[in-house]
C-alpha cells in the first residue's frame, strides 16, 4: 500500500477512535507529534512545583500562601501563584538550549520525588524516558537503558535517604500531588497542541492564550477528571454561534448540573438506608467484616462478598446499574457546572460527557464518557505510537499495543493512579485500577479491528453515524446493543470496587 494512503486509512481508523483527533495534513503526511518539547515544558513545571514543595514542606514558607484552590477566598491568592509561576517558566525557556535541556533534566529528578510517591513517579519516568529514548531519540540502546537503570536507582536512592524529610507533611504531600497531576497534563497537552502540524502555522495558539490560561486555573482546580479542560478552552476553535445562544446554553447546563448533583446527594445516596445491596461496600460494613473477621478467623473479604452471593439476581444486577449511574451523576454534574459557566461568557466548549448511556459498543462509549481525558490520552500515548509503528508492524498488532497502553499507561496511571495517590497516598487501588483499564483496553482493541475490517471492506462507513436521540426511534434493534454495552461497562466498575474494597482491608 502507499505510504500515502496508508498514513490516510490509519488516519481514519483514528477518528472514529477519538473525534479530537489528527488535522487533514497530519493524517495526509503522517506527521506525528513533538513529544520532546512537550516533556521539556512539564519538566520545567514540575521543577517550580519540586521548589514550592520544599519550600512549604521546609516550613520556610506558611502553608496558607496557597490555601484551599477549592474555596473561592483563597482564588486570588492561587491566581498570583500561578502568574508567578508562568514569569518562572518563561525565564526557564529564555535559556540556551544547550543550558536548558540539562539543567531540566537535572533539576527534575531531583525534585520530582517531592511531588508524587516513587511508586506513581517512577511509571511515569520510565515510561516517558523510554518514550523518549526507544521511539524519539537516535541513541544507541545500551546508552538507553543504562541511563533508565541510572535513572531509577537515583529516584530509589534519593528517594529513601535524602528527600523522605521533606514529604512527612501529608497534607502537603497530597495537595503537592493534585498540583502536579493538574499541571503536568496541561502542560503536555499545551505543548502538543502547540507543535501540531497545522494547515496554517498561524492556526497555533499564542503564548498569552496560555497565560489567560494559567490566571483561570483554580477554576478548573475541581473535580479532577477534566484537568485537561483548558485544552480546550483555548486551542480549539469555537463555533461561530451567537454568544447569547451559547450563554443561554450554559444556563441550561448549569442548571443540568445542579439537577445531576441533586440527585447524587439525596437521591442516589440516600439509596445506601434503603436496600441491602449498597450497604456491601460502605465503610461501616467494611468495619464490622473485620470485627467479625477477628473473631471467626475467616477473611474478612469473604466475608464482604458473602453479602452479594446471598443477593438474588435481580437485585444483584440492579445495584451493577446503580453503581455506574451514581457515577455518571457525580461526575457529569460537576463537569456541567463548570462548563454551564464558562458557556455563560460566551465560550463554546464540550461538556465532556455526550449521551454515553446510549453507546452501542465500548468503542463509542469510549467517545462518549469522559472526552477531555480521553482526547489527552489518545495524543500523548495512541496517536505517537500508531504513527511510529505503522509501517513496521501487522496494522492490528499497531492498534492493540497503542490502544493498550493508552488504556494502562493514560488512564489508569496518568489519570486515576495520581488522583487515588491524593486521596490515600498509596497504591491501594493499583489491582482494581488496573483491571478495570486491562478489560476497557482489551474490549476496545476488538472495536477497533473490527470497524478496521468493515471499512476496508466497504461496509463500516455508517457503523457509528447516528445521533443521540433517535436509537428507540428510528433504530429500535440497537437497543439491546445499548443495554448490553450498559450491561457490561457498569459490570467492570462494580468488578474493581470489589477488588478495591477487598485490598482496603
């Protein structure tokens, strides 16, 4: 096959993969993304927060300088932060490069195992050098991997005997976490944004979008799972609708968003007083397993999951459902709160969630659920990888490593391993994280194949075009598709809680 139309047929497969995904050129050239500039400027970033770090935790500065990012008093006071940390990143890049690429590299080793535990730190590192030195860099290979083994037995040994003083505080330590899982995926993203091979060099955002940027930050500080917003905020092109349309929408997705939160808190929750199935896996319960536990010498997860094997079907299944629901509440609800303001100014932005209840495969619930993320992950991790390896490996061996990793290396690490660390500051939930992104990443793999297959053979064009509203009504046969794909996602959330839940004892 031509390169040519090779690179356009990956290109295709691509969008229907993640809609944020490649311009026209890139798809048409295969142009792949400049990952070193973009972990140039996280590591700049990480040097600032490695400093602020040491700085609180040294006690040579009060911990309320920062204060609480999600109280609204304390906003002017993040804002200057962070206008004084763009002044820093800007002094930083004015270096030379042949000063600014060591002095980097340097300095972030040092001061990342300030930030985030080794075991959350040193993922990201091999993975990120090993991205850069295996697939961006043309070293010789025992150059490579004796600077990674360097490089982790300086993380372990600085770590354990130099640095360990200056992260007893946990309240710092966490909130040093959140800090650092926020920005290093901003940053990255900025910066892959910023190195896109566009049709016009002109279409590229301009530093003082990013400056706007960084004064806005501590409104998008909370909920965690759209720390990718600013993304698009800034980069992509609005669409040319009347602010007052657009305003007038930000009313009724706010109001959406009150309305989704409402529910979580007195409906959904109350929930947990009224039937038996909820209560498994709610502290009390996990307290009174381990006092029966003591006593009757059997394990106290037995014990738990004892308590569903007891449920009938029914009621099994309905509290599968009602789990992966009051998920969607408390996240869409936040995130429609948000974006209902912003909307308000006039800004035209996704509400990163469309309709993902109504998803007929993993595929299209992928695009669906949680589309900020997600179109983070797909170009830091897919696109890079599937551009790399395109025109060396099988094109289904191509997409089943990209999307693997993207599913192990973005999602459950990038995203949801940093935001477990800030909550219990350890590797609690590594197993269940990791399940659930395996079986996510798997069954999305098998999407992908098989919407490859059918376009190549001329019969996938129309597989995913249809509109939110109209599967009961004018495709009435997808909807057990619908339900089955609802079946089976709410199916793997309930899986990991009960593997989380078991590893919390």
């Amino acid at each position: 096959m031509h390169p040519a139309n090779e690179a356009s047929d990956a290109g295709r497969t691509l969008a229907r993969f993640a809609d944020a995904g490649l311009s026209e050129r890139q798809i048409e050239h295969g142009d792949a993304k400049n990952l070193r500039d973009s972990a140039l400027f996280a590591a700049s970033s990480a040097v600032v927060f490695g400093g602020f770090q040491f700085l609180f935790a040294g006690g040579y500065l009060p911990n309320a300088l920062l204060g609480n990012p999600n109280e609204p008093a304390d906003a002017t006071r993040v804002g200057l932060y962070l206008g004084l940390l763009w002044v820093l990143l800007q002094v930083i890049h004015a270096l030379p490069a042949r000063w600014m690429k060591p002095a980097i590299l340097v300095a972030t080793l040092a001061t990342l195992p300030m930030l985030v535990p080794l075991w959350v730190i040193g993922v990201l590192l091999v993975y990120g050098y090993v991205l850069y030195f295996v697939v961006h860099a043309d070293i010789p290979g025992p150059i490579r991997w004796s600077t990674l083994l360097i490089i982790w037995a300086g993380l372990y040994l600085g770590y354990m005997d130099v640095l360990d003083p200056l992260v007893r505080s946990r309240d710092m330590h966490g909130f040093a976490v959140l800090l650092f899982a926020a920005y290093f995926l901003k940053d990255v993203y900025y910066l892959f944004e910023k190195t896109t091979v566009y049709k016009s060099r002109t279409d590229r955002a301009p530093l003082r979008d990013f400056y706007i940027f960084f004064l806005a930050s501590p409104f998008f500080f909370n909920p965690f799972h759209i720390k990718p917003i600013g993304y698009t905020y800034f980069h992509e092109k609005f669409l040319d609708r009347p602010k007052g349309k657009i305003a007038l929408g930000g009313v009724g997705l706010f109001a959406l968003g009150v309305f989704y939160l409402l529910l979580h808190a007195h409906v959904f929750s109350l929930w947990y007083e009224w039937g038996r199935a909820p209560r498994a896996l709610t502290p009390d319960l996990i307290e009174a397993a381990k006092a029966q536990a003591a006593l009757s010498g059997l394990s106290p997860t037995r014990l738990i999951w004892a308590e569903f094997a007891s449920m009938p079907g029914w009621e099994l299944l309905f509290f599968v459902y009602y789990n992966v629901v009051k998920v969607f509440l408390a996240l869409a609800g936040n995130v429609y709160l948000i974006v209902g303001i912003i909307r308000m100014f006039g800004f035209d932005i996704k509400a990163d969630f469309h309709f993902p209840f109504l998803a007929r495969n993993l595929l299209e619930h992928w695009r669906r659920w949680n589309i900020y993320n997600r179109d983070f992950v797909v170009a830091l991790i897919f696109n890079p990888i599937v551009f790399t390896l395109r025109r060396k490996l099988n094109r289904y061996l191509v997409f089943f490593i990209a999307c693997m990793l993207t599913f192990i290396g973005g999602l459950g690490i990038l995203v949801h391993l940093i935001t477990t660390t800030f909550y219990v500051g350890e590797a609690r939930f590594f197993i269940g994280i990791m399940s659930r992104t395996i079986l996510l990443g798997f069954a999305t793999t098998i999407n992908i194949w098989i919407e490859l297959a059918m376009s190549q053979n001329g019969r996938g064009r129309r597989l995913d075009e249809w509109y939110a509203a109209r599967p009961f009504l004018n495709y009435p046969r997808h909807a057990v598709k619908i339900l089955f794909t609802f079946t089976l996602v709410a199916s793997i959330y309930f899986m990991q809680q009960g593997l989380t839940a078991g590893l919390s004892l």
